[in-house]
C-alpha cells in the first residue's frame, strides 16, 4: 500500500484550498435549505466495490496491450484494490471471479483484511472452458443441450457460493454468455426452459441470507440471440426463481437509446433491483470508464435511486465493471469511483419537493430544470473533503502518480506479453 505520509503531504499541498472551495459551496448549499455537512456524511457512507479484474489491464477480442505491473494473481489484485481504497475512501469491497480469483478461504481473508477490504458478491464463470473441468461450454452452460454440461455449469456456481459464504459474500451473480450465433441454431424456447431448470438448482443452494444477481446483456459472445438479453428476461427469471433472486443492471449492457433510469425505477417498484455494474458505452458493451461518455445518465439513475431511499428491502449492490484498454486500470478505477459517487452527491442535492410539485403541474420545464440544478453543482469539494476525513486522497490520481506505486510494481512484477486477443 502507499505510505500514509506521501499522502499526507499532498494533501497538505491543497488542503487549504479546499478548505475555502467547501465553505464557498457550502455558504451557497445553505441559501437553498441544503446542509453541506449532512450531504457530505452520505457521501462518506457511501460505497462502490471494485472488480479483481479491472485490476489488469483490459482487451478486445484482437488484442491486448497489457502495462508494468500486471497483477500476478488474486492476491496482487487486492493489494492494487486496496490501494484504489486508500486513496478515494469509496471501494471497500471487492467481487471476486472464479476460477481466476480461486484460493485458499484463509489466505484470501487474510489478503483483504491487510488492504481494509471485504468481498462483495462473488461472480460465477461459465463462459470459458476451464482448465479442471472435462467438459466444454462452448455451445452454453446453463442452457446446454448436454445434461452433464448444464450439471457441469451448476455445480460451479454452488462451488462458488461455498467459497463466497466462506469470505464473507453475501450473494452471486450469475452472468452466461449462452445464445446462439444463427437462426435456427437453438430453440428459444426450450433454451429458456433449460436455463430456469439450472438455475433453480443454483438457488436452492442459496444460503439464506444470500441473493442471486441475474445479469442480462443484449448481445456477445453469441451474435444472434442470448438466452438472457434484456431486463425483461432477467425479472421473468428472477420471479420465477424468488425473493431471493434479483435482476442486475449493467449500464453497457442495453441497445443504444434504452431509457436505463427508467428501467431502474420499474425493477425498483417491483423489489427486483439487485444492484449496478457501473460502466459507460458509446456503441456496444464497451466498458468504458463511468460517466465517460453520458455523465447526466449516471445522475439520472442515482437520481431514481435517491427517490427509493428508505423503502423496505431495498439495498442495491454498486460495483463497477470495466476494461482498461489504453489507460492505467488503478487510475480508471479511481477516476470511475469518483464519478460514481459524484452522481450521487449530485442527485442528494434535488429539491424533491418542488421536483414533485412540477411533476404533478405538469411543467416539463421546470421538473428537468429541477433536476439540473442538482446536477450542475460541482461537489467537487464535498467529496475531496469527504475524503480528506477519511484519511484518503484529496486528489486520488495525483496522488497516485506521485507516489511511484505503479513503477515498484512494475518492477516487481514480470512483464505479462500481449499475445493474442481477449478481455482479460
């Protein structure tokens, strides 16, 4: 990790400043009825987990350009976690993926534990073969034609709840890349009905106080169809399967002009909100740091987030889910934290009251102008000060750069070669 003291000296270096842009913002909070120390304990509590895998550097399906310092293992990957904590306050959890995370319970809570670090859900893999398993999933998992594959796939996912209940997870969360490449290649139907037998085995060994997060995605690696392809999909399954089973939204994983916040709202009126993986798209499912591309969306989904706040069971899951392909990942993943909870600093400060009033007077104007106020604010200084508290970074990737963490690792860690394509 980084010696407290490199952080403190940079933080020295702007503290006062700070100390006069919050005073600033405060001052102007205050004429609107907002108390800046209030949004700021929020903002404090508020967490995102970060993903072992964003730990590495990223890739496409022609390439991969990997940096100095690649992590070596599990292991290394929460230690470059830890330290995306150290410095933004914001990521105290991290979701591990088996079979590429799998190690010793132990070992594994004794890693996280020295980097200040618990585990959010524990992620399944089902779209790869897997060096110990003697079976492919090259035509699915889940939904495979093959008994013993679908077997192979569900006995998977209970070794991963085993693992998650022994590091303290609280719930999985099943993605499968299962589809089909060409018309008439699979029948809809009775894929759908292969993959709900599956699951219902998975969520039997659910324990109690777990949930099941049902990840869909329009489309890749199948190009035609995929078994799980819309939030539709995904809520149908999660009722058929229980309470226990909710519906995760992926912000990259929808047809380009989807009204996401929308969807949030209507998993959140029904009690099917698992939770976020936080990333942003131009195209497709590019992974894209958070808030990149279409920042006002991100706002606009805490911004239904906000309106749930306090309603019973509600506890969505926040975790980012990204590929680094041309940039530092530990810089992206504290560039994408912050943005993430920017977003939701910035939708704290929306006049609920006058945005419902405008609502009910059907005034279009002033309900988006509602909204806007809230997200023109620059909090900046209530997130620095926030972290600033916590003993973290006022300025993250300055920081980061200047205390030369990325060159000791990259020395040492051996140089990981770029051949071939593929995401991770």
């Amino acid at each position: 990790m980084i010696e407290p003291s490199v952080i403190g000296e940079e933080n020295a270096r702007r503290e006062a400043a700070l100390r006069a842009d919050y005073e600033a913002l405060g001052t102007r909070l205050a004429r609107d009825g907002i108390d800046i120390e209030a949004v700021k304990a929020k903002v404090a509590a508020f967490g995102i987990a970060v993903p072992s895998w964003a730990a590495g550097t990223g890739g496409t399906r022609f390439a991969r350009f990997p940096g100095p310092g690649e992590p070596r293992d599990v292991f290394d990957k929460i230690d470059d976690c830890g330290v995306v904590h150290q410095l933004t306050g914001a990521t105290p959890a991290i979701s591990l993926h088996i079979p590429w995370d799998r190690a010793a319970p132990e070992d594994l809570l004794a890693k996280a534990k020295e980097n200040d670090l618990v585990f959010d859900a524990v992620n399944s893999n089902t779209f790869q073969d897997h060096a110990d398993l003697p079976l492919s999933f090259r035509y699915g998992s889940l939904s495979h034609t093959d008994k013993a594959v679908r077997d192979q796939a569900v006995a998977h996912n209970i070794e991963c709840i085993e693992l998650g209940r022994r590091i303290g997870s609280k719930a999985l969360s099943i993605w499968v890349g299962d589809g089909s490449n060409f018309p008439g290649q699979a029948n809809f139907t009775r894929q759908l009905d292969r993959y709900l037998d599956s699951a219902r085995e998975i969520y039997a060994a659910l324990p109690d106080d777990w949930r099941v997060f049902i990840e869909h995605k329009m489309y890749e690696p199948a190009f035609y169809s995929t078994v799980v392809q819309d939030w539709g999909t995904s809520y149908l399954i999660a009722r058929e399967l229980g309470d226990k089973a909710q519906c995760l939204v992926d912000l990259g994983h929808h047809a380009p002009n989807v009204n996401i916040e929308m969807i949030v709202a209507r998993l959140i009126r029904f009690g099917k909100l698992a939770g976020f993986h936080f990333n942003d798209s131009k195209y497709g499912d590019d992974d894209l740091d958070a808030g990149v591309i279409d920042p006002y969306r991100l706002f606009l989904v805490f911004n239904e987030l906000i309106e749930a706040e306090g309603a019973p069971g509600f506890d969505p899951a926040c975790m980012l889910d990204e590929s680094h392909n041309v940039t530092d990942p530990l810089e992206s993943m504290m560039a994408s934290a912050t943005e993430v909870v920017r977003a939701y600093a910035q939708a704290l400060l929306v006049d609920r009251t006058a945005l419902l009033a405008h609502q009910e007077a059907n005034d279009a104007l002033m309900a988006s102008e509602t909204l806007k106020r809230g997200f023109r604010t620059d909090v900046e200084p209530i997130l620095a000060q926030a972290r600033l508290e916590k003993g973290a970074a006022i300025d993250p990737l300055a920081t980061f750069r200047a205390c030369g963490y990325r060159a000791r690792i990259g020395r040492e860690r051996p140089a990981v070669s770029g051949a071939g394509g593929g995401i991770v």
